[in-house]
C-alpha cells in the first residue's frame, strides 16, 4: 500500500501539468483571437529632470525635443494606445553647469499589456550653463544730421544701466549694449524710446541674452546755430500779367525755405522771408519754369543754395455757355424708324472763353444709340461730344423717349399714260 505522501506528490504533478495545459490552450486561443503586434509612436516629448538652479541648457538648438518608441503590445491595445501614454525623461543630476555630458533618455508606458521594445534617441550630449547676472553701461550712437543751421547740444539717456541676464559664456562675450536714435533733418528736440542690442568687442550680435528694461528712453535736445537762420520762407517776386483770357494758378518753390547765415546782429533783423529776383508773367500763355537767384544783404549768404526753381502755372480763364444740340440717332435697324421726344437738348459747357465764344451749332453732337434697342418706346439717355478742352456740365434733359416702329411702306406712284 502506497503511503499517503507519495500519492499526494503524483496527484499533484498530475493538477501541475493539467494547469500548464489549459494556460497554454487559453494563451493559445487567445493569441489567435488578439494576437501581438508591433508599432512605432513618435513625437513623444522628453521632459528634463533635476537640472540645477540657476542654470540653462546652452545648446538646447542641438537636442531633439521628442523620441520615436516602438512598442509591442495586443492589437486590441495598440488600436488605443497614444503617444501620450509614454513617458520620455533626461535626468540632469549628474551634469555639472559649463560642462558637457551624455545624458540617457529614459521610456516608459503606464500601460501594463504594452512592452517597450526600443526608441530613438536613446541618450543625448547635454552642455550646461550657469546663469548670471550683470549691470552694463549703455551706448546710444545718433544717426543722421540735424537740418541746416541747427546742433544737437545735449543727450540725456534713462536708465544710463541695464541689468543683463544669460549664460557666463555669453556675458563674458559682451561688450556694451548698443542703440541708436534718428536725428536727421530734426529740427526740435527729439524723445524716443530707443531699442538695445547686446554686442561683442567686434560690434556683432552676442545671443541668449535678457535684459531689463528692454527699451530706454533718449532725450536729444537740438538748438539753432549761432550765426545762422534757419526756415527761412522764400517769396517769389511775380511781376506783369497773362496775356487776355489767362490767370495765375498755383505757385511754388523748391525748396521752399532756407538756411542764412551771417553776424547774428543783421541776422536778427531779417523777416521771416526773402524774396527771388522779380519774375516776369507778362503775357503768358502757359506754365513758366524759371531759375532764380535770392535777394540778400551782402553780410548775408544763403547757406547750400545758389537758386531756387519757381513753377508759376498759367491757366486759361474759364467760362460757361449754353448751346442748343439737335439729337442725332445711331444704330436704328433697316427698315426701321425712330422719332425722339423731343428733338433738341440744352447743354451747359464750360471751358476757356477763347474757345466757347468760337463754338458753331455743328460742334456740339447729342447722340443717342439705339443699338441694342428693339420696336417700342425707351427712355434713352442723351450722350454729348464736345470739343477738347471742353467740358459738360449738364444736358437737359438728361434722357429723352424714343419710339422704334416699323418704317411705313411706300404707295406706289402711278405712271399717267401718254
């Protein structure tokens, strides 16, 4: 008789293996229903762990943001796994700032059917920084000239300081910051908000660089020079008139004002104008181009300016007159007829007086076309031609009515006999 210990043991075996068995026909049935497969999953960000205080991370340009995972998991997961359920982490405990070192990226998935099989990158070369602060002077460079006859006398910049911020490297590379303010042609006193720029020894950009405040503001007091007169208006001295039947128009001069200089005791007597050598107009026909010296007391120089160009235009007067037009009718079919209602127009003209007093009847159309009109009556609307350099003020009426019909058969005229 067998003992019951060794009788256990066989019993057992046997409940073992029959476990085995139906495990491996439950995986098996299972595999075949939702079986393993594979997929790649990129744009997994990376997060940074641990990097030190007051620190930066200097070629941050030169690290991939993101790894590519290939995971293996039941397609039943894969279908619903994301990028998201994937965690990718550099840990910058180990890496001491103004070094660099090779940091492994770390993956895992909070799935627990999904086994991670492999990603790219999978460690990366990290340089660290230390973070440091410094107070330097400002540099404002003018650009430009003022006008004639003015100086800049003083330039006061708030705050003369900026607190920059960066990495030691950068800072060491620093020489000023740099901005610039735009004086030409000023005539007053300038304040701007001016922009700085970190720069090297050799004037290039240094980057990565913060500062505080970013904008200063420049103040530029600019006064008149001792001894000159700027802004002074220049006068054209017209003489005569246009011929009959012409006016002056518009006048102007180029430039318009200038610059004197001389003892500040004549200067302070002059008006606020000279005047150019008399302009004759007499008899003009047409817009004059003329060239022209200024008037000065001869302690007086005009300063940059041996002449001025003065534009007169000359125009003719302008007059109006009232013509009575025949309406004329274009594009009336064969065999078609049409009457319009009524017959003449008044039109209004303006123009040189010269040419509207000469105006025949016959020089002034109103036509109307007809055609894209069919039979029946319209409401058409009256088109004037009238000679160059005149102009239509107004028709009346400005649209006529026009009856299209069918022209009228001619009877037959009988032939006596002899």
């Amino acid at each position: 008789m067998r003992s019951p210990v060794r009788q256990f043991v066989n019993n057992l075996g046997t409940v073992i293996l029959s476990f085995l068995l139906a495990f491996v026909i439950w995986l098996s049935a299972t595999l075949q229903d939702d079986p393993f497969a594979t997929q790649e999953f990129a744009d997994v960000p990376i997060g940074i762990l641990n990097q030190p205080d007051n620190s930066v991370i200097f070629n941050r340009n030169e690290l991939a943001d993101y790894v590519s995972v290939r995971a293996r998991a039941p397609r039943s997961v894969l279908t619903e796994l994301k990028a998201t359920d994937f965690v990718a982490t550099m840990d910058l405990s180990s890496v001491e700032p103004g070094t660099s070192a090779s940091v492994p990226i770390a993956v895992v998935c909070h799935q627990k059917a999904v086994r991670i099989e492999s990603w790219t990158p999978t460690a990366q070369t990290v340089h660290l920084e230390a973070i440091r602060v410094l107070t330097m002077p400002v540099t404002i460079e003018l650009e430009g000239q003022v006008s004639m006859g003015y100086q800049v006398s003083s330039m006061t910049v708030t705050p003369d300081r900026v607190v920059v911020q960066g990495p030691a490297s950068l800072l060491n590379q620093l020489a000023t910051m740099y901005g610039t303010v735009d004086v030409r042609e000023a005539k007053a006193d300038i304040i701007e908000q001016a922009t700085l720029r970190p720069l090297d020894a050799n004037g290039k950009l240094v980057p990565g660089l913060q500062w505080t405040p970013d904008r200063i503001e420049v103040r530029v007091t600019v006064q008149r020079r001792l001894g000159y007169k700027p802004d002074v208006e220049v006068v054209p001295d017209l003489q005569g008139e246009p011929a009959p039947g012409y006016r002056l128009g518009s006048v102007s001069v180029q430039p318009s004002t200038v610059t004197l200089a001389g003892l500040p005791s004549v200067l302070d007597q002059l008006p606020g104008f000279i005047e150019t050598w008399p302009i004759s107009v007499t008899g003009a026909t047409g817009d004059l181009l003329i060239h022209s010296p200024l008037t000065v007391p001869s302690a007086v120089v005009v300063v940059g300016v041996d002449y001025v160009t003065v534009t007169v235009q000359v125009l003719p007067i302008q007059s109006s007159r009232a013509i009575t037009a025949t309406v004329e009718m274009q594009g009336v079919r064969p065999g078609w007829v049409a009457n319009a209602s009524p017959e003449v127009v008044d039109v209004i003209l303006e123009g040189p007086d010269s040419i509207l007093s000469g105006l025949k009847p016959g020089d002034v159309r109103a036509v109307v076309d007809l055609f894209n009109y069919s039979l029946g009556k319209h409401r058409v609307a009256v088109q004037v031609v009238a000679p160059l350099g005149v102009s239509v003020v107004s028709v009346i009426p400005e649209t006529i009515e026009v009856v299209i019909a069918v022209a009228p058969t001619p009877t037959p005229t009988p032939t006596p006999k002899p």
